[in-house]
C-alpha cells in the first residue's frame, strides 16, 4: 500500500481526521477518511475475581449514558500503563496493586488508527473521591463478574472496548485458575 497523498481536514483537542489518497495492493487507488488517535488505555478493575468495576456515563455522541470500565486516552509520550493507573484513580477514586497487561485492541480499524491498551487490576484500595473532567459525567458501580456478563448478553452493555475487555480479563482469570490446578 502507498499513501500518495495525505492532507489533515480537522485537527480537534484529542484526535486528527485526515484525508488519505492511497494506492491498494491491487493498484487501485482510493481516498479514505481517517481518525488519527493517540491510543488509549482502558481497565477491568476487580474486586477478587468475582466482582468488577463499571462506570456509567454520559456520552453525547450517542446521547445516553452507558455501562463501561475506566478508560482515557494517553497524554503525549505517556506509557499506556500510566495512563491506565492515572485513569483509575480519577475516574473511580481507586489504586491498584497488581496490574497484568491483557492486551491491545482496535476498536475501529475501518477508519481509526485508535489503539486501546487493556489492562486487569486488582487488589483495589480507596484512596479518596473522584477527580473528573470538567467533561465527564459518571457514576460508580461494583458488580458480580456473572452479572456483568448477562448485561452484556441483554445488550444492556453496548460499548465495544468494555465488551472485549471483559471477555480477556475472564479468558485471563480461567487461564490463571486452570494453571493453578496443574
């Protein structure tokens, strides 16, 4: 693939959208729309292994408030686990101490470069009240891991990042019990 041509159309307070003339594989050439995001960090804060942090949170893209786990996109040349840490004690009031890395997803390849770096942390301990963004509007909730997973059956939790996020911290958590019992 060759990038014959790249012009920026916006450049907003968190992520560029940019025109893209290419040439595919096959020779043909195309133009595409593409966010260019700075990548983000997201977390399944757990209580054991059995309960879970959500938050629920207004986002006006879609106008409602929705069930997800902490996420925030990295500042400038911040290491993904910082962000992660940074993002759990101020959108929940929570530190960590024990962090597993569960992997990187792309939540839309089709035109976003995003990379969200997921993360499990446990051994959770309050250290105080939330320090939100002036822009965010959410809410705190604990719940069953059993319970987490019929909302999503029930589509009641609909966002993607949360979704897969919890599907790799429960395929991470039976992969450590099934080690545990060889």
């Amino acid at each position: 693939m060759k990038v014959n041509k790249k012009e920026i159309i916006y450049e907003g307070r968190v992520f560029k959208l940019t025109k893209e003339n290419i040439t595919l594989k096959n020779g043909v050439t195309t133009e595409l729309d593409i966010i260019r995001h700075p990548g983000a960090s997201a977390i399944v804060p757990a209580y054991g292994y059995d309960q879970i942090i959500l938050i629920r949170q207004y986002r006006h893209a879609i106008g409602e408030y929705i069930w997800e786990i902490p996420a925030g996109t990295l500042n400038k040349g911040e290491d993904p686990l910082e962000c992660a840490k940074r993002e759990l004690l101020e959108e929940t009031g929570y530190r960590a101490n024990f962090w597993e890395k569960l992997g990187v997803i792309t939540p839309v390849p089709a035109y976003s470069d995003e990379k969200i770096h997921v993360y499990f942390a446990a051994n959770l301990v309050k250290e105080g009240d939330q320090d939100l963004d002036e822009d965010e509007v959410l809410d705190v909730h604990r719940f069953k891991v059993r319970d987490v997973m019929e909302m999503i059956r029930r589509g009641e939790i609909k966002d993607s990042k949360t979704i897969a996020s919890i599907f790799m911290a429960t395929l991470w958590i039976k992969n450590k019990v099934e080690e545990g019992k060889k």
